[in-house]
C-alpha cells in the first residue's frame, strides 16, 4: 500500500497557524488533537506567565515535529519533497 507524499513544508506552515494541523496532515490524528489541546491548555496559562516560557517552546516542538515526520513519511515510502 503506497503512502502519498507529504510535504514538509506544507505540514510545518500548517502547524504554524494552528498547532497540531500539521500532524493531521501527516496522518496522526490523535497525535494532532492532543497538540491541540496541549496549545489551547499553553495558550490559557499566559494568564498566569508560565504560557509565556512553555507555549513558544511546545510551538516549535510542533513545528519540528510536523516537518520531520512528514519527511519520515516520504523516506519510508520512496517519495522525496
């Protein structure tokens, strides 16, 4: 069963918008969800100043995240971006 290509960059700027949307693409849904999750949780604690050190942080997790995987996904199938 052959896997279509996923764009890195195309995952990375989807998960730029909205944290989580780039795992979606990727396939990992449930993955995608608790990124979800996990920045509206991030983006709630800015109201007490934590969010201000883990929200930027988990957001370039996401980002690295959803570029590498999508880049995973291309070198397990034979496909290239």
């Amino acid at each position: 069963m052959s896997q279509p290509n996923k764009s890195p960059g195309f995952a990375a700027v989807l998960s730029f918008f909205i944290p989580g949307l780039g795992q979606i693409y990727n396939g990992q849904i449930m993955k995608g969800i608790i990124f979800i999750i996990l920045a509206s949780i991030f983006g709630f604690l800015t109201v007490v100043l934590i969010g201000y050190i883990l929200y930027p942080l988990f957001w370039i997790y996401n980002l690295y995240d959803a570029y590498n995987t999508a880049r995973e996904i291309n070198e397990r199938y034979g496909g290239y971006y």
